[in-house]
C-alpha cells in the first residue's frame, strides 16, 4: 500500500457523529469515509490524481470508450 499522509484535523463534534454514521452506512472507518468524500470531490472538478487515478485507470476509462460513439466496437 502507498504511503500514507497524516495530519490533525479540528472538526465539529456534531459533524463527527454524522461522519461516523455514514461511515458505518457504507462500512468504512471515518479516516476511509473522509478519504472517499475528498476523492469524489477531486473526481467531480475533473482532478485525477493519487490513488484516484490508478483505479480510474482500471476500468473508467473502458467504460468511457464504451459509451463514446466514435470508438469502434464489435457488432455495430
């Protein structure tokens, strides 16, 4: 796994609580939910970069050429 970066972060005791909700929602910890939200928040400008970018590189972008009407596929 890619090193990672720690740092502390001030948070409002009620927006924790609503952190650690969502987290259990979705499975995660807190540190993987924030990370999750901070991503697709990156993902949503159009910024690729990090971990973001390696697993969009897996599959997103086949995606991507799937829907493009200008990529030949098979059977059109």
């Amino acid at each position: 796994m890619a090193e990672r970066k720690s740092f502390l972060m001030r948070i409002d005791p009620a927006l924790w609580r609503e952190l650690e909700r969502w987290a259990a929602d979705d499975l995660r910890s807190v540190n993987g939910q924030v990370e999750f939200i901070l991503r697709e928040a990156l993902r949503r400008r159009g910024v690729r970069s990090g971990a973001s970018a390696e697993h969009d590189a897996t599959g997103a972008d086949e995606v991507a050429a799937s829907q493009d009407p200008a990529t030949p596929q098979e059977g059109r």
